[in-house]
C-alpha cells in the first residue's frame, strides 16, 4: 500500500504498485478538486464505487464515472462498538458487500472504493477484495489500521457534534468515539473471523452473489496490473 495525497479528500491509498495500483481506497469525493481528480487519473482511477447511502451524498465536484453500491440500507449507524457494527455488516449484509466486490472484480481498469471516512465501509469491502486477490492477511490488516492515524483529525469534531445530542454512559460514548475516528487491527480481525467461520472469503462471496469467475478475476487483476506496472508484460 502507499499513500496518496488528494486535494479535497484524504485517507487515499493506492494496494499494489505506486504508479499503477489495482485497487485505490479514499476518503469520500464529493469535494474532490480538479487537483484530486488528476491525482486518480493519474495513477489509473477510471470508477469510483461510492458504499454510501444516498442520503450521504452530496454534489460531486468529480468527473470520474460512479457506481453507487451503499451497504446499510439506512443511515449508517452513530453509536456502538466497531465490532458489533462490523458484526452487522458481515452477517446481515453480505449480499451488499459482495456487490462492491463484485463491482471491483468486473471493472477492467482501477477503481476506487470509498464512503465517508474510508475506514469501516470501504475497509470491509477492500480486506474482502484483497484476501480474494490472494493478499497476506497481515497486510490487509495493517492497511486497515492506517485509517486510524488519518481519520481522527479530520473528523474528531464532526463525531463530537454527531454525538452532542445522544445520551450514553461514559463506556458507550467511548466506543462510540472509537466507532467514528478508529480502527484499530482487533475490529478488523474480528470481523474476518466471522467471515472464516463462515467458511472463509472466497466461500463468504460465493454464498452471497459471487462467482468463482469474479474471485478468480481479482487475482488476476492484481497480477496483471503488477506484471504492468513493474514492466514484466509489454
């Protein structure tokens, strides 16, 4: 994974090669700049696939073709724990994250993957991406944790307002803080276990949409886009 620096959005993070990434990860894009926009086209971003819902979503400045694919089928909740939102996700709504990842697997080119944030939504779907393309689990963790350290100072104040007017005891606003600015390796390993109790990632998205066609795709495309980027196929 590397970083990327996108005017009018941040969290951004190329997986595979720096100049030619498979997969990009983002904060979301509405206020992407003109700046922004060139840095994802510059790096090969032709999609974006938005996880929110509609009722997120505001103008985009963008002109990067967008695939709608939001995962609650509500508004994303605003208190509890990360892993019992996690929890939520991987077992009620595995037919929406398996669309994302389908949505991945089908694009020829590079798409970037993200909702509002980027680190609960988009952190999911891309570790579900990235364990089907037959990544380290390590790794996709510890992309994962990064969101944390950039987070936090962007949205601190917008979680302290969200959460002004909602009582909680001292422990649930603390888990709440945590569901808005964290991500910490223990909520996404907890998440991927359930996906291993159900019978593991490429069985998971089997089960809820996926063909053996589309988890055999994300490999290759992570293996062609490095055999590009590193010059090894003209």
């Amino acid at each position: 994974m590397h970083d990327i620096s996108l005017d009018g959005s941040y969290n951004a993070r190329g997986i595979g090669h720096r100049r030619r990434p498979w997969l990009v990860r983002s904060a979301g894009l509405d206020a992407l700049t003109s700046g922004g926009e060139r840095s994802l086209r510059d790096v090969g971003v032709d999609l974006v696939i938005d996880l929110r819902e509609e009722s997120e979503q505001a103008g985009r400045t963008h002109t990067i073709p967008v695939r709608s694919v939001p995962l609650y089928g509500a508004a994303p909740p605003s208190s509890g724990t990360l892993e019992s939102v996690y929890a939520g996700l991987v077992r009620d709504r595995g037919s929406r994250l398996t669309a994302a990842v389908i949505a991945i697997a089908e694009h020829p080119g590079t798409a970037v993957v993200h909702c509002t944030a980027g680190k609960d939504r988009t952190g999911l779907v891309v570790a579900l991406a990235r364990l089907a393309a037959g990544d380290a689990r390590a790794e996709v963790v510890a992309d994962y944790a990064v969101s944390g350290e950039t987070v936090r100072p962007q949205r601190e104040a917008i979680a302290a307002a969200q959460l002004s007017g909602v009582t909680l005891s001292a422990a649930a606003r603390a888990a709440s803080e945590r569901l808005h600015l964290d991500s910490p390796a223990e909520a996404l390993e907890s998440a991927l276990d359930i996906v291993d109790e159900l019978g593991g990632v490429a069985q998971y998205l089997r089960t809820h949409g996926a063909t053996s066609g589309h988890v055999a795709a994300l490999a290759d495309r992570a293996d062609a886009h490095a055999a590009i980027a590193t010059g090894s196929v003209a």
